[in-house]
C-alpha cells in the first residue's frame, strides 16, 4: 500500500507570512507560545493512526522549546528544518540564507543526534530564479527539498516544476525534490496538499488528490501547521481576508485530519529519499 508524507511546519500562529507587517521579529517573544500543546495533539493523533511524519521546524522556535522537538523525535517521527527565521527565500541574500540552514540543521542535529536530511523554505519561497538556494542546500548537507510548489500563485509557487519526487542535477550534485501534493482540474494544476486549503476546500477533493497519486505509485505530500488545530489562538488583527485565510475552519481541521489518517497510509519524508 503506498506510503504518503504527512508534514508538519511548526512554526507559532504569529510566525505566519501573511501577518508579517502586523507581528515584528523583536516582538515575537511577547506572544503567548502555542506550539507545545498543538504538537502534542499532532503526535497523539499519529501514534493513533500508528502514521510517522516529518516535522520542518523552525530554528528560532527549537532553540526556545528544545523539549518540542526532542518530544517529536522520541516518538519516531523526522526532524527536518524550516530555516531559523521564517524569512523567506525571496527576500534573502545568499549568505543569509547560507547561515540560516546551517544554523536551523546544526541545532536540530545537536537535540536529536540524528542527521538533518531535508529543507523546506517559509511559503514554499524558492521560485524560479531563485534556484541558487538549491545549490546552498546541496552544499550544507540537506539530501532532499520540500519547497518548489507546482502552481501559479500570487507570490510564490514553481509554476513549471513537476508534480511527482524527482532528482534535481545541480553542479555540486543531486537532491531530491518532494514538491507538496496538486491535483489536475480541467489542464490546470491546483494545490491539494494542505494548509488553507485543506481547512476550506471540501474533503472529498483531498481525497481524490490522494487516490489519483494512488494510481501513479507515488506519495502525496501533505502539510498542516500545529495552529491550524489551535482554535483558541490569541487573535492578531489582521485585515479581513487575512483574517478569513488564518482563522476559516480552525475547529474542523482535527477532525479533517483524523480522516485522513484513517483513509491513508504515511511515513516520512527520510523513508523515500532512503529508497530512492
Ligand atoms: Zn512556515
């Protein structure tokens, strides 16, 4: 039975791209912290499902709450990174970027003792013209990325990039790329791994999603933030259609995701890329 990715980016509500104006870097720490009791809903929710998943996580958040991630790595599950800062790709410098996975990979590998196999940049912010950061990845260590988005959107996405796990050839040599899961509607390429998404659209068109990967022999990517299961987050004011895109179906997504762990199997990312 085929084996999909379930993935989790933890990061805190106040980490989020789109509130980035309203929630400045220096005052992150005055937020209350959230992320300890949702990944801990995360990890009795898979151990139920008897499903291994791969968790990106933040530097800037392992350092505050070691625990976090010693706890995810204790239950079996992949630490892979997310970057220090949440910054995106598109608005990074090469040598930021460079110190920002090497920073994120070092403190991961020194909680858990095991080795940092993958990456996955903030908004999926490696776009074309952008695949430098493929080539720091390649020579900091990483084996496999999880951030070129086959679809067309406002701000971030690879529009060209292929739909299925497949090697990328740089000069200093290969890395796998395990793009989040899309699905074909009418010739046009639509997400169908996760996040917003997932808490929105109606359940059915995941599962087709899944199905459809099903029938190609390859696994689906899937993500989910651990505040996207936090209902009773602190409230950031945030202009409506932010507002709509963070809070719309909070209370369901537990519930979403307990159905998809019973519809499908997972196991992580290391898993594939071990196979592969
Ligand atoms: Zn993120």
């Amino acid at each position: 039975m085929q084996r999909h990715h379930f993935t989790i980016d933890v990061e805190e509500y106040f980490h989020v791209a789109a509130f980035a104006p309203w929630v400045l870097p220096a005052d992150w720490s005055r937020w209350p912290s959230r992320v300890a009791r949702s990944v801990d809903r995360l990890l009795a929710l898979l151990a139920d499902h008897e499903a291994r998943a791969t968790f990106f996580v933040l530097g800037w958040l392992a350092q505050r709450h070691p625990e976090v991630v010693r706890n995810i790595a204790a239950a079996g599950h992949e630490i892979a990174s997310h970057g220090w800062d949440h910054a995106r790709v598109t608005g990074q410098a090469p040598v930021a970027f460079r110190t920002s996975v090497r920073r994120t990979k070092q403190l991961l590998e020194a909680l858990t003792g095991s080795s940092v196999l993958g990456f996955r940049a903030p908004s999926f912010s490696i776009i074309p013209g952008q695949e430098w950061a493929l080539d720091v990845l390649i020579e900091e260590g990483y084996r496999y990325d999880s951030s070129l988005f086959p679809v067309r959107r406002r701000g971030y996405g690879y529009p060209n990039g292929r739909r299925e796990p497949h090697w990328i050839d740089r000069a200093g040599g290969r890395l796998l790329e395990v793009p989040p899961a899309t699905a074909r509607w009418g010739g046009v390429t639509i997400p169908a791994g996760g996040g917003a998404y997932f808490r929105v659209f109606p359940y059915a068109l995941f599962r087709a999603a899944f199905r459809d990967h099903e029938r190609r022999g390859i696994p689906a990517t899937f993500y989910i933030h651990p505040w996207e299961i936090d209902p009773e987050q602190p409230r950031v004011a945030v202009p409506l259609l932010t507002r709509l895109r963070h809070y719309t179906g909070l209370a369901r997504t537990e519930v979403r995701l307990g159905r998809l762990l019973s519809e499908f199997r997972f196991g992580t990312i290391a898993a594939t890329v071990a196979r592969a």
